[in-house]
C-alpha cells in the first residue's frame, strides 16, 4: 500500500520563504536554528520524524556553514528538504512578530 504524498499547504509555503528570507538578509539567525535543534535535542519524547529532521538539519550544518547554501537545502524539493520544512518549529524565533 502506497502512503500519499500531502501536498504543503500555502500557509507553509508562505511562512518557509519568509524565513528564507529572512535568513539570507540576516545570515546571524542560523544561530537560532541551531539553539532550536539543540533544545528539542534535549527532549525526551519527540516523534521519530521530528527526530529525523532534527538529525537532517545537524547534516546540512555539518555540509556547509554558507547561508545560500543552507537556504538552497531547505527549499530543496528532495528527502532532506521536505522533511527540513515538516516542522515549522525549527525555525521558532526567526521571524519576529509584531503583533
């Protein structure tokens, strides 16, 4: 039996670009993805997939220290970039609200 692909959702879309963006203009904020990572590191009960992301972002660190490239891998249409954007709490902190 074949699982269904779920299509992201415009509201996903939209919130991942605005953090690419944001990203690249303030290349600083990696620092919170990292504090983020190692915060739900720390947890001691996560989903295997938060986990999963959790283990795939620690690769793209280890890959590469360039924004631009960071940035390319999460909006990569591949494994490691669908499953970088599952979970919109990686990127807690990035955008400041303003509400």
């Amino acid at each position: 039996m074949k699982r269904r692909v779920k299509a992201e959702s415009k509201q996903q879309q939209a919130f991942i670009n605005q953090v690419i963006n944001e990203l690249k203009s303030n290349p600083g904020k990696l620092d919170i993805i990292r504090e983020n990572l190692s915060y739900y590191r720390e947890q001691q009960f996560l989903k295997r997939g938060f986990l999963l992301a959790i283990e795939r972002f620690d690769w793209v660190f280890e890959a590469s220290n360039d924004v631009e490239q960071i940035c390319a891998q999460i909006l990569a249409n591949d494994y490691i970039g669908k499953r970088l954007r599952r979970y919109p709490l990686l990127y807690k902190g990035v955008l400041e609200r303003t509400y």
